[in-house]
C-alpha cells in the first residue's frame, strides 16, 4: 500500500506533513509521499520554503524509517517553472493561461470554469475542453513529471454542475488525443479519489471510461487519494484497488 498524492500546509493541506506520516503508518502504508503544490500555483508553496519543505520531509524519512518509507514528491502545475530534486513529482493542468495574460481555473469552483468558457471561448466549453487536453498532452514534456495528475480534472465539477455532454464526439477526440500523446511517455496515469473525498464527484477520475482505454493501450495507473486532510489519506482505496486492479509498486 501507498499513497503518493497529499498535501499539507505547506501549500493548500490542513495538516502538517508528520501528521500525514504518522496517519499513513496508523493506516498501514508501507510508503507514503508527499507532494504539496509548486510555487507559481496560487495554492502552491512560496520559492523561499523550497529549503524548508525538504529539509523537513527529509527529517521525516529518518524519524519514521523502519516504519515507513517516506517520499518528497511535488506536483508540478503546467505553467508554473519549478525547483528540482524531488523524488518524484506529478505533472498536472490546473490554470490555461490566455493570451491577456489571465488564467482560466480548471477546478476551483464550476462557476470559474464557465465564466473562463464564456469570456474565452464563446461560451463554448467543448472549445475550453479542446484547450485544456491540448495543454494536458504535453504535461509529461513540460513538468517532466514522473506520475500524470487527474488526467480529466475539468470534469471535477461534472455531477454537480453537468456542463457537457462527456459522450459528444469533440470531447472524446479532445481527451483520445491527449491520452494517445501521454501512453507514448509510459508515465503512470494516477486514478485520483479526491473529488469523491471532497463530495464533488461519485467514481474516480480519469472516468471508468478512459480508464479502459487507457489499460486496453498498455497504460499504467496507480491510485492516489489527493489528500489535502489526513482522514482523507488512502481514500476508498479498497473499493477501487480491488475491482480496477491497477496497483502497482512504485519505482
């Protein structure tokens, strides 16, 4: 068991980085990672904590080695020019930037995705969605990530805000594309828990249906809980461990 998705506060988490250690051991993980927002990220960590971030997970690795094998990961946000040295890091679209030099939110709140649809796009959120897996299919070349962040984040709202038809023909093509452009990097797809978590979201994403597509092409996925809190760690893994059978060791 592991969990290579969380986040504490260093950037936008609740909890401090040994807490989430110490729940990862109660839970029984033989390793956990963490992996707190980039700088650059409106949620991320500020340049200047760089040092102090990993000075503490490293002083976390000796306390707790024996017990668990903590890693120091980063996600690395698409448009954000990043530190270097971590473990691991996981590459991740949050923000399109546009040409004015604004960003429109990919998952902050369904609201902000439409007004970034109507004020960009014509309204037009399969424009927005084109957009979004264009960006998405590079992240491995920008964030040279070694794990692929919540593949279709744009459709974190989907259940509760249903902005698009997810079977329209210019949607498939759009995230088809991407993830084409992405198994070609044999980097890991994470199947992400924390839009369920968080109450947005009843299944996983990516969605059941480019899970398929993906392990029908060869991909690799592993699971992640996205933990921002420290009962959210390991999230519902037994659920879709099981069923999806997409566990794998890291490294």
């Amino acid at each position: 068991m592991f969990d290579l998705h969380m986040h504490t506060v260093f950037s936008d988490g609740k909890n401090t980085a040994e807490e989430m250690v110490q729940e990862a051991i109660r839970l029984g993980l033989e390793t956990v990672g963490i992996s707190d927002h980039s700088s650059g990220d409106p949620c991320g960590m500020k340049l200047e904590e760089n040092g102090i971030y990993k000075a503490e997970i490293a002083r976390l690795k000796e306390k707790y080695a024996g017990q668990i094998r903590v890693l120091c990961g980063l996600e690395r946000d698409f448009l954000t020019d990043d530190f270097t040295d971590y473990d691991y890091t996981i590459g991740s679209v949050h923000w399109l930037q546009m040409p004015d030099g604004h960003r429109v939110s990919i998952d902050w709140l369904p609201e902000k995705l439409r007004e970034g649809a109507d004020k960009y796009f014509g309204g037009d959120m399969y424009s927005l969605a084109e957009a979004f897996y264009a960006a998405e299919a590079r992240v491995v070349e920008v964030t040279k990530c070694d794990i692929i962040g919540h593949f279709d984040l744009m459709t974190k709202f989907i259940e509760v805000d249903p902005s698009m038809d997810l079977h329209h023909p210019r949607y498939v093509k759009a995230w088809q594309q991407a993830a084409d452009a992405l198994l070609k990097t044999g980097k890991p797809f994470e199947v992400n828990m924390g839009a369920i978590s968080r109450g947005y979201r009843t299944s996983p994403y990516p969605s059941a249906e480019i899970r398929q597509y993906i392990r029908e092409r060869g991909g690799k996925m592993l699971l992640s809980s996205d933990a921002h809190q420290k009962e959210n760690i390991a999230y519902r893994f037994s659920d879709f461990g099981e069923t999806e059978n997409i566990m794998e060791t890291w490294g």
